[in-house]
C-alpha cells in the first residue's frame, strides 16, 4: 500500500504540471473571446485541484520509486490524462458523452490523431489550439518531460524514462545524468517544432494554424483545425514543408539529439533505422505515384506524385493528415500505406507502429534461421552495424511481435461482433493500435469515429493507450506476477 501512496504523490504533482499546461488555451480563449473562457478555466480548476489533493494527501509517503512503481505511474498517468484532458471537449460538447470525450484526449495525447468532431473550422481557436498542444505533449511524451521536471519536485526520472521510452534509448545514455537528456530531447523537439511554425506561416498558413498544425506534425498526430485537413489549403508547397517534418519527426529523436549536440551530420548515416526508413517510405512514394498514374487516377505523373508522397508520408509515419480521400483510391493503395503504419517509424520516434528497428532485427533473424537450416554448425550472428543482437532482444522481439498480432486479431474480431463491418474493423485495429488515427470504411480520411457506439469507442480508446505504451507497459499491470510482493 505504501508504494502505491509513493506513486499517487508523483501522480498527483504530473496532473498539476498538467493542468499548468491548460493555462495556454485559456489565454487564448480569453485574448480572442471565442466563447471558451469558462470551458477551460473549469477545466483549469478541477485539473489543478485534483492533482494538489493527491498530492497533498500522499506527501508523507513520497520516496524513490522502484523499477515497479515506474511502470505503474506511467500506465496512471496515460489512463488518468485523458480523464482531465476531455474535460474542455465534455463541458463544450455535452451531447459527446464521456466515452467519447475520453476518446478525443486519449488520441490527442497518445499522438493518434482520430476524431469523433466535425465542423472543426468554426470551432473555438482554444478548442482546437487543446487538440494539438496534446497532440504535442504526448508526441514525445509526458513522461519525458516530467524525467526533466520532478528532480526539481525531489523524484528521481530513470524508471519512469525506462518504462516509456522505446528500444535502444532504454539502454543508452545521451548525457550523464537522466534529466539532462530529456531536456535535450525536449529542446530538440522544441526547435523543430519553432522552425516548423516559421516555415508554415512564411507558406501562407494563418499563425493559429501553422502553431496548430507545427504542433500535429512534429508530434505526427494529425488533428487539423479544418474538416479538409490540407485539402483546405490546396497548396503543393504547404504539403512538401509537412512531408519535410514529418519524415523527421519520424526519426530517433536521440539521432537529433546527438547531431545537435556534437555539431556532426554522421550520426544520420550510421543510424540502424534511418536510411531503411527513407528508403521504404520514399520508395513506396515513388512507387504508389506511379500505380496511381498507371490506373488513371491522375492523368498527370506530377500531381500522382504529389498526393501519393504527401498521404504515403503521413499514413507511414502514423500522423494522419490528408488532402484528398485516399479510400477512393484503387485498394491496393491505402492498404499499402496501412501496411506501411505498422512498422516505418524509428523508436525514440513520435511515431507509432512496432518500430524499424524491431523490423530489421526480424528480417535478419529469418535469414539467419535459413542458413542455420543449410548448415547446421555454422555460427551466424545477428548483427545490427558492427553491434551483435544477444538472444534475450531477440526473443523480446518475437515476443513483442505475437503480442502485437495478437492484439490486432483480437480487436479486429471483438469490434466485428460489436457490429462493425469487416473493412471498418480491421483498419480500426491498425488505426488505433498504430497510433495512425484515420482508418478505411466507417473511419476513412473523409470520416471520422462519431459513429461507433460507446463501447467500440472505449475499445479503441484502450487500443490506442495499448499502442502508445507499446504493448508491455500496460499489460505488465494486469498481471499477477506484477503485484507479488
């Protein structure tokens, strides 16, 4: 009991640093006057008063957490977020309900980027400025920053760092000390982030929609403020500055960290996931722009190109915007990128999927199964670079792979006997346990998930957090190994 109480006291001070973070659209709503004012000073109120009780209550248990208690804190923190982050969308749009509602913050702060709103050009700036400060937050997520806040609060980061962060950045350290790496994360992400604004609005985007929509790209959860994403700005230029952030939010933000921090461009090159994820994801431009030309979906090879690379860039690295409805297309093609969500993104990414990394550690293992078969005796390592993968990262693997299809077949079938046509279900399950945001039939890009009922929508909802946490985090808690003393 007393290790949780020592969880609930840094839980308590992440729901006030969260709340902190309501104060920016409420500035808003109070400088523009859009009608939200009250909305989110209520929200500011609750958020703020809930996380000082429980923190205030649980003060006398306050300790370093154990490698246990991280794992629990992360899965309270992206089960609880959500809890507060809906309270502007329930008090605004009380006909959501709160399946609904949870559902809108749980995709903004697990960076998925589905919707149940329409009518997003006449909502409220604070609304939708809401939507895309989480997206921001959960992009390179709230636990990194917090490793970077609570020594100051007196917790120690590195179980919560371990817990959520992905592959290799688990294992290595880009500074000394914990809090400093996650400042240089936080940096990192922060200035591409202001880059990204300048070369929106220098495109011709308003400044609350290149704040918005820097906010979305860089954290590649797709939310728009216009119901036609880019198809409302029509503009080659404003797609290609998107394909340009987006293919580098994809990346290892370590990869950044380290290429800012020693002044040196190598570290791109001798990244295990970089050029294969260029390679696939541009390749796949090229090749759908020329499928798309070839079956007389664009007469002109360019404009092919155009919306081929702008929705293969942003499917493949699970961000989710559009600017056409790509579900018209001849099947193969939004099936392909789908495809393409579960795996192109590089860990220590924004991005959502199984991860590059985990892919290549697979494709080399296969081969090495093959030789093993020919010749027995041969001793053949698995080899990232110069690096050999150890057994234990390669079971992990295959076991994080089981976990994954496993889930995909099971919510594909449980949201089919909910209702759900099989076309709607399966990309719901990719869509969501992806961190993809928009799917095919029912939640296409031209749609949103307004029409699934309550529990097809908590279903996704917990599928979206199973994703963002990568399977294990949040599945850990539910065992009973785990609460053994």
């Amino acid at each position: 009991m007393t290790h949780f109480l020592a969880v609930a006291n840094v839980l308590g001070k992440m729901i006030l640093v969260f709340g902190l973070t309501m104060l920016i659209p409420y500035g808003v709503a109070y400088w523009l006057e859009d009608g939200s004012l009250d909305v989110f000073r209520d929200a500011l109120l609750i958020t703020l008063g809930c996380g000082a009780a429980i923190w205030l209550m649980t003060r006398p248990f306050k300790r370093e957490l154990q490698i246990r208690d991280g794992f629990l804190l992360v899965v309270l923190v992206w089960l609880s977020l959500p809890l507060f982050g809906m309270l502007p969308f329930l008090a605004y749009f009380p006909e959501l309900g709160i399946a609904k509602s949870y559902f809108e913050a749980a995709s903004g702060l697990t960076a998925t980027g589905g919707t149940v709103l329409t009518g997003l050009d006449s909502l409220p700036h604070a609304i939708n400025l809401w939507r895309g400060l989480m997206i921001w937050l959960g992009g390179m997520g709230l636990i990194v920053l917090a490793v970077a806040i609570l020594p100051m609060l007196g917790v120690g980061g590195r179980q919560l760092f371990k817990a959520e962060i992905p592959g290799p950045m688990k294992e290595s350290k880009l500074t000394p000390r914990i809090a400093e790496t996650a400042k240089g994360l936080w940096l990192v992400y922060a200035a591409l982030t202001l880059l990204c604004i300048i070369a929106y609005w220098s495109a011709g985007m308003s400044e609350f929609d290149a704040v918005m929509h820097a906010f979305t790209t860089l954290g590649l959860g797709g939310f728009s403020s216009h119901d036609a994403s880019y198809g409302y700005w029509d503009s080659p230029l404003i797609e290609a500055i998107a394909i340009v952030f987006m293919l580098l939010a994809g990346i290892n933000f370590a990869t950044h960290f380290m290429v800012w921090r020693t002044k040196s461009f190598s570290f791109y090159r001798v990244d295990p996931e970089a050029k294969l994820f260029f390679l696939i994801v541009l390749g796949s431009c090229a090749g759908l722009a020329v499928y798309l030309w070839s079956e007389g979906v664009y007469e002109e090879p360019l404009m092919a190109l155009r919306f081929a690379a702008f929705n293969v860039v942003s499917v493949a690295t699970t961000t989710g915007y559009s600017n056409t409805d790509y579900a018209v297309w001849p099947i193969f093609a939004p099936l392909w990128m789908m495809f393409l969500s579960g795996f192109s993104t590089s860990s220590g990414s924004t991005g959502g999927g199984i991860k590059m990394i985990r892919v290549r550690i697979l494709y080399k293992q296969f081969f090495r199964e093959m030789i093993t078969i020919m010749h027995p005796r041969a001793v053949s390592p698995v080899k990232i670079g110069r690096n050999v993968i150890s057994h234990k990262i390669i079971f992990a693997v295959l076991a994080y792979l089981f976990v994954y299809a496993a889930s995909m077949v099971l919510m594909t079938l449980t949201l089919t006997l909910s209702g759900l046509d099989g076309m709607t279900a399966f990309s719901a399950a990719i869509a969501c346990l992806n961190n993809l945001g928009p799917g095919m039939g029912e939640i296409g890009p031209a749609s949103t998930y307004v029409s699934l009922n309550d529990f097809q929508i908590w279903l996704c909802s917990f599928a979206m957090l199973l994703g963002r946490l990568e399977f294990y985090t949040l599945l850990i808690v539910f065992t009973i190994a785990f609460w053994r003393k």
